[in-house]
C-alpha cells in the first residue's frame, strides 16, 4: 500500500484541508455512497488446515482480570498454532514479547481500548509505550461519539497522532465499534481511517454489542477497497463465520476462540481431502 500518496491524496486534497473542512470530508463520504459498487465481490478464504489460514487469526486476550497464567496459555497456543499474533492490553505486551521472542509472532496491543474516547495525547503515550515495549502492530479505538457527532476532524487528527507515535513498519488498525455506527458513519470512518495512514480498519472492540457482520465487512472492503486491509472481531467463534468473514473480504480475524476455531478447521480439512 502507498500510505505515502494514500494520506496526501485523498480525493485530490491534501491532509491539512481534509482535516480542517467539514464540508470537504461530507463531499469525500457523500461521492463514496454514490460509487459503491452494486454487486457483492466474494473474496477466496484460505484454504482450512493450512499456514495461510492459521496467519490470518489475532489471537485476542483483551480481558482486564487476565492473569499471568491466562497469558502463558495465549502465548503458548498462538506457537503451537502457528497464530499470526496475540493481542493483549497494554500491561501485558512486554511479558508476551518476552515468551514469543524466538518465534515469528507478531505482538499487538490496543490503544484507547474499548472506548475509543481517551484524549489524543493518552493515545500517543499508550501506543509509544506499546511499540517501546514489543508491540508491532496496534488496535486503536476510533473515538465513534465524536464521529457521530460530524467531529471529523477530531476523529482524524486522534488517528493521525496515532499513526505519527507509530509510523510503519508498525501496523495501525482503527477499530470503528461497528455496532454503534450506522452504514453512512462506517463509510465516514473508514474514510478518515484511510487518510490517516492507517493500514486496517477493523469491526468491533467485542465489548460493545454486537461484533462483526458480513455486511459490515463487506462495506468496508467495498469503500477502502485495495488500499487498505479489513480485520473482522466480535463474535467470531466457528470456522463458518472466519470464511464468511474472509468470503465478504476480511483478512484479518480477531478472536479468543483460535484453538477452537483450528481443530474444527483441521477436521473439515481431513474430511475434504479424504486423510485419515
């Protein structure tokens, strides 16, 4: 992705007008709607049982009385299944980089996490404590009340702080908190999201009703189309919905329920290829 063109351009304005003009952000969402494409793509999931499948899963710890030992088993279970990452709070990154040191799974942290509505500058310091302690990719929460509000711009200049503290190679994924947008505020932050720089925009927090859709992450992937990656959480919890998910664009899965998910996926798998 070409974060650099991506974050000056958005619909020919650069970042400086975009942030500052409500008007401009409207006319970006408002010719966003208008172009949507009618038909529904159906994206190829990767196939069960294998690696691909394996790396498309955030192994997610994000309780606040998680323990050590709970931990220990997220750490030991992301090796095993060969998860792409764990995702832990704050307290947690350093002890988790430590247990996964030697192995190639990507430690991420939340920010702002599961409000969305900490100030900027807490942000800023949550994600440059994240980074400074092992965490290479990061799930912050947008601020949805200010979104739907029409703060764009607090909405934006909040991401692109974010996105500042942590510039790539760090992975940023904003999490919109779906379940509280309509589809016209989804369009809008997926939108912001995309001219912040950020390189996901993600479902839910899974603490605030309901989690991830097909519809939802179809929309998402319809509007950020291939410059950014959709990453679907809440309420994923069978190998069904993880091919739903990917199948309406998705390639990125959070869940709590990767073990689970990985032995029915194995057995589908020994079914269709007829192994015993």
């Amino acid at each position: 992705m070409d974060t650099e063109a991506q974050g000056n351009d958005v619909h020919g304005m650069r970042d400086e007008e975009v942030a500052v003009n409500t008007e401009n952000w409207t006319a970006i969402f408002d010719q966003v709607q208008r172009e949507l494409p009618k038909e529904t793509k159906v994206y190829k999931a990767p196939d069960l049982g294998t690696t691909e499948f394996a790396k498309s899963i955030d192994y997610t710890l994000l309780k606040p009385e998680a323990t050590k030992e709970q931990i220990d088993q997220l750490c030991e279970e992301t090796r095993i299944n060969g998860f792409k990452s764990v995702c832990v709070r704050l307290k947690w990154v350093k002890y988790a980089a430590s247990l996964l040191r030697d192995t190639s799974v990507v430690i991420a942290c939340v920010v702002g996490f599961p409000e969305g509505t900490y100030d900027t500058p807490e942000k800023s310091r949550e994600t440059t404590e994240a980074v400074s302690a092992g965490a290479s990719e990061l799930d912050m929460v947008l601020n949805y009340p200010a979104l739907k509000k029409g703060n764009y711009s607090i909405v934006y200049e909040d991401i692109a702080a974010v996105r500042s503290a942590a510039p790539p190679p760090t992975i940023l994924k904003v999490i919109l908190e779906t379940s509280q947008l309509s589809r016209a505020e989804i369009i809008a932050g997926c939108k912001i999201a995309q001219a912040a720089r950020a390189d996901f925009v993600k479902t839910s927090t899974g603490f605030n009703g309901e989690g991830a859709t097909v519809e939802n992450v179809r929309l998402m992937k319809a509007v950020v189309g291939d410059t950014m990656k959709v990453k679907a959480s809440g309420g994923v919890k069978t190998v069904e919905d993880c091919v739903r998910m990917m199948e309406a664009g998705a390639e990125r899965i959070g869940t709590s329920g990767g073990v689970l998910i990985m032995k029915e996926a194995d057995k589908i798998a020994l079914v269709v290829t007829g192994r015993k």
